[in-house]
C-alpha cells in the first residue's frame, strides 16, 4: 500500500491533521510519545466526533498508554472530503487503515463504539497485520446494520436534501437531547454544547455529502460479510457490552464474542451506547487488559507527525 507522508498542521490545542488520499482528517493524540506500549486507535460512530473518546483517552494516558482519536468523516466532521472519496463502511475502513499506515503505527489496538464498531469488524475481516487486539463496545454487528430502530434515520440520510430539511431541527437543545436524536444512547444527560457542535457541520453540503454517501453503504450484508471472515483474526478480541442499550441488544455483544478464535465478553450494568462517554473506567480498564494480551513488537509501538517511520510489523 502506498503510504503517504503526514503533514501535521494545529487546528486547534491538541489536535493535528493527517493527510490522507481521502481528505484531511483532524485527530488528537493522548499519552506519551515515548510509550512502549502497544497504541491505540478508536472508531466513533455517525453523528459523533473524537470528543467521544476524550475520558478514555485522559484514563489511558494516566497508564502511559498513547492513543489517536481520528474524527472520521460520518456527519460531525469540519473538513469534507475529497469529492471523489469512498466513504462507503467499506471505504471508512480503508481510510482508517490508511491512517494508522500513514502514523507508522503497528501492533494497535482497535477500539471501536457504534458504527465505529462496524468499521472495526469490516477491518478486521480484511487486512489486519497492524491490529494487534481490538475492543468493540456497542455496536452494529451481524444483519444489525443498522439496527432496526435506527433504520428510519439511514434511510433519510441516504439524501442530501433530506439531511438538510433535518439540520434545523437539530439547533434545538431540547431536540437534540430527546428520544429521536441523542437522548437513548446514553445514559447520562449529554451536554448541549457537545451535541450542538457535533451537527452543527450538517449546515455545510459538502459535509451532508460525504454523510449521505456513508449512509447508501449501510446494509448487513457489509457486516454479514466481515463475519464470516473474523476466524482468520489470532488476536485478543475483548467485547464490553451496555447491557440497557435501546439499540444494540445484549445478543448482538454475546454472538459477537463467540464469533472470534479469543474473545471474551463483559457488560456494563445500566450501559447504553455511549459506553465512553458514560463508563470511561470500564472501557479503558479492557483496552488495558486487552494491551496486556497482545504479543508486543520490539521497541517504539508508533507516534505522532511521522515521529516512528518503522512500517514494519511484528516478527
């Protein structure tokens, strides 16, 4: 695979930017880069950026773990991509992947929440010689893609125009915060002002674009497909499952447990999908032990702004 050089560029404190073949993605790095310990990636789902990830981010780098928060272009993202871009779940997975290639990453630990989820199984059903471990929280998984109760709302995001007749309602707290929007994924009550900056891009065209294209992708054949690929993953797989998720039932964390060659389940009582954001402990307590699974490789795991250029693999 061709791997690009990394420009870095500050958008803002923290956050730096990938250049990739798809477009410019924003992400922030957390922990030390001097870390021995194997890096971590995570996957945010639709409608979500990498604030997501920030609690678990602050936990881990506590431990002396690094770890890289993209946010990937599903629908809160600033900068629109390429107009030429895949960003079909199957083309998000390669983005991904390009993105760990391009940080000169090995030997990562996956973790992936909502349909951040789903592209880490279609990753993991493909090319996987920089994964070293993944922890999948609540997600899509199986012919739950989407799952039943937010099928309405891919349906809708399949259009542009549509995105846009919904953008409006969407400045409203009360909406945002209710039961059609954020309010079922979490268990807490979300801020408002997080929520209002993860729609606000949908005022753009060019951000209801790459959205709608990702939605027209969505369809469990994609993950039904993954699946039947897990077996050829050796590594720890550790699934941490909200066992009061309106959305992603208890089964679909079980089945996908008993569906990689070393997997293990642990749920969280009262958790609902934004595990995250609402159980930060529990999530960075997996990643750690699934850290303490994972054969290392021989010296620095990979760090920021092209700092590690070893693309080698382990072995």
């Amino acid at each position: 695979m061709y791997v690009l050089d990394m420009s870095t560029e500050q958008t803002s404190p923290g956050l730096a930017v990938a250049d990739l073949p798809q477009g410019k993605v924003r992400y922030r790095a957390a922990g030390p880069a001097s870390s021995t310990s194997a890096p971590v990636v995570f996957a945010h789902g639709l409608l979500v950026d990498l604030r997501l990830w920030e609690p678990v981010a602050e936990r881990l780098a506590a431990e002396g773990v690094r770890s890289y928060a993209p946010s990937l272009p599903l629908g809160a993202h600033q900068s629109p991509m390429n107009p030429g871009a895949d960003l079909s779940p199957e083309g998000i997975a390669v983005l991904v992947r390009d993105f760990i290639a391009t940080l000169g990453l090995r030997n990562v630990i996956l973790v992936g929440n909502d349909t951040g989820g789903a592209i880490c199984q279609i990753m993991l059903g493909g090319d996987t010689s920089r994964i070293g471990a993944a922890v999948l929280t609540n997600c899509d998984a199986f012919g739950a893609f989407p799952p039943r109760g937010l099928a309405p709302l891919f349906y809708a995001l399949r259009h542009p125009s549509v995105i846009a007749c919904l953008e409006p309602g969407l400045r409203s707290a009360m909406v945002r915060q209710g039961p059609l929007a954020f309010g079922p994924l979490s268990s807490t009550s979300l801020d408002a002002d997080l929520t209002r900056d993860w729609v606000r891009p949908l005022a753009r065209k060019e951000i209801r674009r790459d959205l709608a294209k990702f939605a027209r992708g969505v369809h469990p054949r994609v993950l039904l497909a993954a699946a039947s690929r897990f077996g050829q993953f050796a590594g720890p797989v550790r699934i941490l499952w909200g066992d009061n998720d309106a959305y992603f039932h208890n089964d679909l964390g079980r089945r996908l447990s008993e569906a990689f060659p070393h997997a293990s389940l642990a749920t969280v009582p009262g958790g609902r999908t934004f595990l995250p954001l609402d159980h930060p402990d529990e999530v960075a307590s997996e990643i750690i032990a699934a850290l303490r699974e994972t054969v290392p490789c021989p010296g620095p795991q990979g760090t920021a702004s092209g700092e590690n250029r070893n693309d080698g693999q382990c072995g």
